[in-house]
DNA sequence: ATTTAAAATTAGACTGATTCTAAATATATG
DNA sequence: CATATATTTAGAATCAGTCTAATTTTAAAT
C-alpha cells in the first residue's frame, strides 16, 4: 500500500524532499505507527535503517510538521510529544487501560454559542481520559 | 483576607502540616498568583521569603497537588507547568494576545451522549485558544 | 562530468524543566 | 530531654528536546 515512491511522491506534494531518512519515517508513520513518540520511531528507525542520527528523526519530524504532513501532539497524559499521520481537525481519547490514544471526531465536542460572543477561538485542544466500555456495561 | 493563620488552618483541614515555607507559598497561590509557573513562584519566594530551596517549591506544590489544594495544569500552549487553586472542574482559555490564561466554566462543553456508551470517561481536558473579542466586534 | 552552492545529516554538546540524593535542620512524640 | 519522623536544602542527575559546527549528500551551473 504505500511503496518506497508513493511515499517519496506524497513527501514531493507536500514540498519536502524525499531523502532516504524521510522516507523511511514517513513510511512508518503512515504504515505502523499510531501516534509514535520519538523514542519509538528512533526505535523502529534502529531495527529498519542502516543508521541514523537522534537528530535527524528530530528534524524530519519537525520538517514535516512544518510541511503539514503531520500533526506534533503534546498531551497531558505523558511528557512525550506524540505525531499523528491524521493532520484533519480531531480530539483524542486516552485509554487508561492500554495507553492507547484513540482519534476522536471533532464533533464529539459541542462549544456553548455564547463563547463565541466573547472570544475569537483558533485552536480546540481536547482530551479525553477513560476506558473503553465492553459491551453490556452499565453506563448510568 | 488571607491571614497566616487562616492559611496555616487550611493546610492543616487538607492534611499539610503548615510550615513557614508551605505557608507562604499558599498564601501567594491564594491572594495573588494567577496560574503561576514554578519560575513565578520562586520569582515570588526570592523577594518575600528569606531563603528557600527550588527543591522546596517543588516539593511543596507536589504536596498541595496530593492534598488537592492545587491543580496542575500540563497544557500545550506552554513547556512550563502551571498550577492553579481552582481545584474544581474546569476548562481553559489561553488569550494569544496577552498569554494569560482564563478558566471557563465546565459546561461551555458539551459532549456527544453518544461517547458516554463507547467510553468511561473520567477526565475532560479542554484548552481553547484564540483572542478576547473587544466590544462591537464582528463575530459572525 | 566537474565545480560549486545549497540542503540534509550527524555526533555530541547544551539547555531547561523537573526529580533525585543524601545531608542538615526542624518538628513532634514518648 | 531523647529520639524518631518529617521537612528542607544544595547540588547532582535525568530526560526530552535543541543547537552547533563539521561532514556528507544532493542539486545546479558550467
């Protein structure tokens, strides 16, 4: 699904110039990764690349922050800024029990008109935090 | 309004035995601090206490966060914690122009009832972002 | 193809916020 | 008062992330 120049054309779309190291994190962000810190790309990035820099997956990731390739998510659940491949308007939800962090619709949050009136809101930052329900559970 | 020995007896009702250092410290928190950072507080310290130790302001906030005196706030606008005496529910406006930060009222926010069947939710972390609108704006 | 310029990568030093450590001091209890 | 417990302290350590300056790669222009 996403070959070495897919990737490589999706980076040129978007202005960046698809070098080896590029290609390799934005493979894994679109491919595997859900909302990876940077420990876990270098991580992947270890297993699957010949050799690269700390500070190289710091500045591809900063390239394609600035490039509006992905989204850099700094939550209060954890210290770690964690990337998200989804760069479309959206919340998250924080599983307690997994640690997963799961893409929320942004019209799960409706705001009070009468905020409007009074400020002009550029950015809606919302988490969640919980557990996933099983089915049948009691949600009084 | 906020005598030592009102402070001193609010610590004690929270289960913080009042030294002269926790004293100070909440009392600034109480009567003038609004969302302070660490660096504030000790800014604070410095000129009104004769001598406390960085590890002291962080060790007591900690104290209070456990007491529930006092909230801290991780939010995204900012790389510095910041703690907040309102300890009951509530949401945040970061203003852009001025980088103060306003509580909202919880229920500015409304959540699909639908999320309630998928998911426990425990916590709600909002931050808004933007500027506050002058009179006779337009807010179309 | 070769030179030259620009961009990207690199290792490691550095920073800033926070936490830890272990000693010193203060407070409470028997 | 003696002693245990809690608090404070200075400074070292940690952790995520940024910066620096040198090297390597890529692109552009002869």
């Amino acid at each position: 699904m996403y070959d070495t120049i897919t990737v490589s054309r999706q980076l040129k779309a978007a202005g960046v110039h698809p070098t080896a190291q590029r290609i390799a994190i934005y493979h894994y962000l679109l491919s595997q990764a859900k909302h990876p810190t940077v420990e876990d790309i270098k991580a992947w990035v270890d297993q699957n690349f010949p050799k690269m820099s700390l500070a190289t997956v710091y500045n591809t990731l900063r390239t394609f922050v600035e490039a509006k390739l992905v989204k850099e998510l700094k939550l209060p659940h954890s210290s770690k800024t964690v990337y998200d491949t989804n760069v479309r308007n959206h919340h998250h939800f924080f599983d307690e029990d997994s640690g997963e962090l799961i893409d929320l619709d942004p019209a799960v949050v409706t705001l009070d008109p009468a905020l409007k009136r009074k400020y002009l809101i550029t950015h809606i930052h919302v988490l969640l935090r919980g557990t996933q329900r099983r089915k049948y559970d009691d949600h009084a």
